[in-house]
C-alpha cells in the first residue's frame, strides 16, 4: 500500500519555549490517517494536515467503546538525529489490544514505516530541550453509524504528534500514591491487559479519590479478592524487597507494558535478581515494617521510572527510602533515557532511527 501526502499549506508556528510545552496541548501540522472497511481491508494510507474529523453521531465507538490506542516517543540526540525507543513493541501490543476488542489487525511493519515517514514530515517540531519529546499517539476506533453492540465493519487508523516537555521539570521527585481499596480497574478475562479507552475512564473514580486525600497516583489491587496488586494509574509498579526486585506478573489484568519490560531485561543484566509473581499489599506492609521495603517504582512512557516516596493503604502511610530516590530507580531512569537520547549505547538493539 502506497502512503499518500499531502501538506499544509497553512504551517503552524513552532513553539518557540520548550520549557513550557506541558504535555498533551500541542499538535503538529500532519497526522497519518488509514481507513478500514468490511471485505476491502485497511487502505487509503495518507498523511493529511492535522484538523478535525467527522463522525456520525451513532458512530460506534461512541456508544461501546471499540477503540485502542498506543503511546511512544521520538527523541532528539545531541547531534540532531531522531529515534524512537522500541517502537515495534508498541505496535505489537496494539494487535493484542486489538485482537481483545475485535479490530481488525494492523501490517506492524507497515505501520512503523508509515510512521517514520510522518516523524521525518514534522521533524522540526520534535523538541531540542533536553527531556523533551515528540510524543506518539497512534488510535484505532469503530465508526458504523449504528446503535447496536456487535463488532464494527468500518474503522480509522490515526497517529497524531504532540511536542511535549520534559516530565520531571524540576527534578526525579518521587511521588505519593494511595493503594485503593474500593473500586476496582480490571480482572482476569477483562480488559485490563488492552490498551483500550474503557480501562482509563475507569480508573478516572480512584484518581479523583486519591487527589482528594492529597495523593497522585492509584495503586490499583486485584478485582477479586482486593489484596493482590496490580499497577498503578497509567503505570507498571516495582518493589524492592531485600534486595529482590518485584514486579506483578502479567495474569490478564495488568498491561504488560514496555518499559516495564525494558527494566526487567536491564535489572537481570545487571545480575539482579527479578521475580514477576503476585504480590500482596499486606506483604508490601510486612516489609515496610520489617525495614526490608528498599524501593517503589513506576514504570511507563511518559515519566520512564516514577519514584514512590509515600504509600497509604488504609490508615497506614509507608515512607519509602526516606522519600528519596533509590539507587535502582536512579539507575534505570539514567540508563533508559540515556539510551533513548543517543548519551548511551544501545546494547539491545532498542533504538530505531528516523
């Protein structure tokens, strides 16, 4: 399939503080747009000025939530050159998120092409700041215009660009979380290992709760009993217990996220020893008390490794490291994004240029 361009002929003006870009609020010229429709496949491939879309309004993913979506970055190294960090992975996460939520599959590889093709269109507006990042959001959605629950016949495939600031402008701080205890995000056979729009609105009732008890992450426990935990918000959670980094293993529920991944191979290079099993908030408790709870940790595209500082389960609040950064944390998040701004060599084959 052939990739059709066309470019604005109205050019936005470019940012001019990337100090100030926030996340989420800025989009470039060009998005990258693929239609599907029953009995002729994905096709009409095209790079369009970015501008709004039309729908109906019994479009179906308006009404049952057939969407998916992904998350990734483009980074600029010092000598100007832009990559991505294992974008591929991102695109065969989509095809299981779509396979759960019954849409059509994509071309993986030809996806990726299309996209280093949009990336080198809008190369300019990918920051030069360092922490800053072109971020990647590519979305697939159900548009029948049809009131009725049952697979669509007829999707677009878009990737949209935003610019975006460093996540930590003023330093690694860690953060607060709450474990929730009432509500709950997923549950084996659900949705929770899908990237898909459901999973976050759901998670929207324990996020306004947490920042009501002045806290800014959920941890997020099992659906069935509520003891077992999961990940937090919109990241994977780490513990370090003696020395042993744990991480929930990946049952259905937890989506198996590629920094997550990404840490678990660095951790085991490094000779650590890593254990992907089930875990419970009492036994995180246990080791608190015992002073054997070293380090929390968040992993995920937007912040890379999120320290946790305080935890609060219940009436119990955990001060973890002394509300420091621990020397793993530091270590991954200095790796990570050393790699992924060209200040470190790629040993795994993760970077893929533009």
């Amino acid at each position: 399939m052939d990739i059709r361009t066309e470019k604005t002929t109205a050019p936005k003006a470019k940012p001019t503080d990337e100090t100030n870009l926030g996340f989420g609020h800025i989009f470039t010229d060009h998005m990258f747009v693929m239609n599907y429709d029953a009995g002729q496949g994905w096709h009409d491939a095209r790079i369009v000025p970015y501008g709004e879309i039309s729908l109906s309004p019994a479009a179906m993913c308006l009404h049952y939530g057939q969407e998916i979506f992904e998350g990734l970055k483009a980074y600029r190294t010092a000598d100007g050159s832009i990559q991505m960090f294992r974008p591929d992975e991102n695109f065969k996460r989509m095809n299981v998120s779509a396979e759960r939520m019954v849409i059509p599959p994509i071309d993986e590889k030809f996806v990726l092409g299309a996209l280093k093709q949009l990336v080198e269109l809008e190369k300019d507006w990918v920051p030069h700041t360092d922490g800053a990042s072109l971020y990647i959001r590519p979305f697939i959605f159900a548009t029948d215009p049809y009131v009725g629950v049952k697979p669509a016949e007829h999707y677009l495939f878009m990737i949209i660009l935003s610019p975006s600031g460093a996540y930590y402008s003023t330093g690694l701080n860690p953060v607060k979380i709450y474990v929730e205890e009432k509500y709950v995000r997923a549950v084996r056979g659900g949705t929770g290992f899908a990237k898909t729009a459901a999973n976050y609105a759901i998670s929207l009732k324990g996020q306004d709760e947490a920042h009501n008890q002045d806290y800014e992450q959920v941890l997020w426990l099992d659906g069935v009993e509520q003891k077992y935990i999961e990940e937090v918000g919109s990241m994977n959670i780490f513990f370090v217990i003696d020395g042993e980094v744990i991480t929930p293993q990946l049952t259905g529920s937890v989506l198996p996220g590629i920094t997550r991944k990404s840490s678990i191979e660095l951790c085991r290079k490094w000779g650590m020893k890593v254990t992907e099993r089930r875990i419970t908030i009492q036994e995180v408790a246990e080791a608190y008390d015992a002073g054997k709870l070293d380090e929390v940790f968040g992993t995920g595209t937007a912040a890379v490794i999120s320290p946790v500082g305080h935890l609060k389960w219940g009436d119990k609040i955990m001060t973890i490291n002394d509300n420091r950064i621990g020397a793993i944390s530091q270590k991954l998040y200095d790796t990570m994004t050393g790699i992924q701004y060209g200040k470190l060599p790629d040993e795994f084959g993760w970077i893929f240029k533009i």
